[in-house]
C-alpha cells in the first residue's frame, strides 16, 4: 500500500473525496496511489500536502518527487530545498 493510500484510510477518506478537494478525477488519485506518477503534477501534490498537512515526502515516495518537472524556478528552488533537507541536512 502506498504512503498516499495510508494517509487516505487512515484519514477515512475516499479517493473522490480527496479527488474533488484536489480538482482532479478519481482516477488520477487511483493513478498516483498505483505509483504512475505522470498523472501527479507538482500543482497536484501540493493540493493533496495541503488536505493532509504534509509535505510530499509523506505521501510519495523520492523516486517519484525526482521525476517532477517543475514549471519554474520557485518550484525547482522548492523541490531541491526539500530534497536536501529530507537526504542532506
């Protein structure tokens, strides 16, 4: 069971709930609990960190989170701050 789908349960919550809160599809959220992380933007991560007040270390793995293509330079400067402060700090 992946990270996000723990969280999911354990909050009590169905993927279109989370879905709906997100702006995405039910099938997305499937998507990314089944590790395909093309369906998972940085914009869609961030949405489901702020549901579960997390970071996305908590609900995906770091094999993952390095295949973002960020879209500008504040999410590139973000994702590396949290890279270092997750593997180097």
């Amino acid at each position: 069971m992946t990270k996000l789908k723990q969280m999911r349960y354990a909050k009590g919550v169905s993927q279109c709930e989370l879905a709906k809160f997100v702006g995405v599809s039910r099938q997305t959220i499937s998507y990314i609990e089944n590790g395909k992380n093309g369906e998972c933007s940085w914009k869609t991560a961030e949405r489901i960190c702020q549901f579960f007040s997390c970071t996305p270390f908590e609900i995906l793995d770091v094999g993952m989170l390095l295949r973002f293509e960020p879209r500008n330079a504040d999410e590139a400067k973000t994702l590396i701050n949290m890279i270092e402060e997750k593997y180097v700090a």
